[in-house]
C-alpha cells in the first residue's frame, strides 16, 4: 500500500498525473478511505488529470 502511495505521489511530482491516477484508485480499493489519495485526484481531476504546461512538481497550498 505505502509503496503504491509512494509510486503515485513520484509521478505526480514528476508530472506523470495518468501513472499517479491510476496508483491512487488502486491505494483507494484497498483503503477505502484513503484521504490522501482522495486529496490528490480531487487536486488533479481540476485539471482534467493532466499536469498544467507550467508544472514545477508541487503547487500552492491555498487552504487548511
């Protein structure tokens, strides 16, 4: 589980957002509520699940 989790988050930094789509739906089969995961496809559904022409391998945080 934290290797998948490990895997997605490597290719969202890396701009890889279809490779970290598919890791994080498999992180949530196993844990259903795997927030998480759930926080980074919430993220990356916003922009269609593909990475902007300007991703640096993180965003702003504008929220708690």
């Amino acid at each position: 589980m934290f290797c998948q989790f490990e895997e997605a988050e490597q290719s969202y930094e890396a701009g890889d957002w279809t490779s970290a789509t598919n890791r994080l739906f498999e992180c949530q089969q196993i844990l259903k509520d795997d927030k998480p995961a759930r926080n980074l496809i919430n993220v990356m559904s916003r922009f269609n699940f593909h990475a902007p022409a300007d991703w640096a391998g993180s965003r702003h945080l504008t929220e708690k």
